[in-house]
C-alpha cells in the first residue's frame, strides 16, 4: 500500500507538468489505457508495476515484446491484468515508433495538437471543466488512424492534461 500511495504521488506532482519526453509521454499514455473503466488513482498508483513490467517503459523494448511475454504479464498478481490493455501498451509502442519516423519524435506529434504550448482554459467552478475537449477527440482521431488503441477523447483529454498539454484552471477553487 505504501508503495501504491508513493507512486500516486508522483502521479500527483507530475500531473499537469509540461513534458517533451518520449519516455514520460508513454508511460502517461499508458496508465491512460489501463485507467480505462477504472479509476485514474488505481492506474497511477500502478506505475511501478508498468516500469517493471514493459521495460523501464523502454518504447523499442515494449515495441518488440511477444505473445509468451505478454501473457506472463497477465498472471502477475500487481499488475492490472486486462489482456487487451496490455496488447494495446505493446500496439501503441509500435505506432509511437512510426510517429517517431515521421515527426522525429512522439513530443512532436502530440504537441502539434496545442500548437507547440499548453492550452490554458479557465473556468469558474470546477463542475464546468469537462471530460473532454475537441483538442483531444482532434488528437484521439489521428492517434487511432495510426494504429494506436485505447486513444478515445476522454482517455486523450486526461493524457494531454497529465502531460501539460491542456490546462485547465478552476478559479473558485474550495480549501478544505
């Protein structure tokens, strides 16, 4: 549990931070995909488990992993063990590496949605921040096209927020 709350807690003080790091970019995309239909707190708090488990988050490792690897990964007990998400991990490498081909890098690709800045929208209360934006489903449709998976707007949304793309600040914000 205590190792759970740590990782969180990078999560917590990474989120929002604008990041151009490949690296950091995937392990961020993924704990997207695993958090799909699960909180974004289990998914975070899973990050040590995915550094161990795909490679140091190593993209050409995680590109290159086989079926025998994958399944082994699906009997480990800490890790989320949903087969497709873990398919998807090793698909969305493959394509982060296409993208690198192309862009010189996935930081390229993904930033060239918000115009190389975070794009900073401010709101007045917090219930008017939405789930999703058309920046996102924008980023979500070209992702797919290129062979990505687990890449819907709302996934997109809360990735490029954790990466600093987006920034969503709440004026009236309650101290507790």
């Amino acid at each position: 549990m205590k190792a759970e709350r740590s990782a969180y807690q990078w999560y917590q003080e990474q989120w929002g931070i604008p990041t151009t790091d490949d690296q950091q970019l995937f392990l961020l995309l993924t704990i997207g995909t695993f958090q799909a239909g699960l909180s974004w707190k289990l998914a975070a708090s899973k990050r040590e488990v995915f550094l161990e488990n795909f490679h140091g988050m190593n993209i050409k490792k995680v590109a290159a992993m086989l079926p025998d690897e994958l399944e082994k990964l699906s009997q480990d007990p800490e890790m989320i063990r949903n087969p497709r998400k873990i398919q998807a991990t090793v698909t969305n490498a493959r394509a982060i590496l296409a993208v690198q081909q192309e862009f010189g890098s996935f930081s390229n690709f993904l930033w060239s949605f918000v115009d190389n800045r975070p794009q900073v929208t401010i709101y007045e209360e917090r219930y008017e921040v939405p789930t999703r934006s058309d920046t996102a489903t924008r980023a979500a449709k070209e992702l797919k096209k290129r062979g990505f998976s687990f890449v819907g707007p709302v996934i997109m949304y809360m990735f490029m927020k954790a990466a600093g793309m987006i920034q969503d600040c709440v004026l009236n914000q309650e101290i507790t």
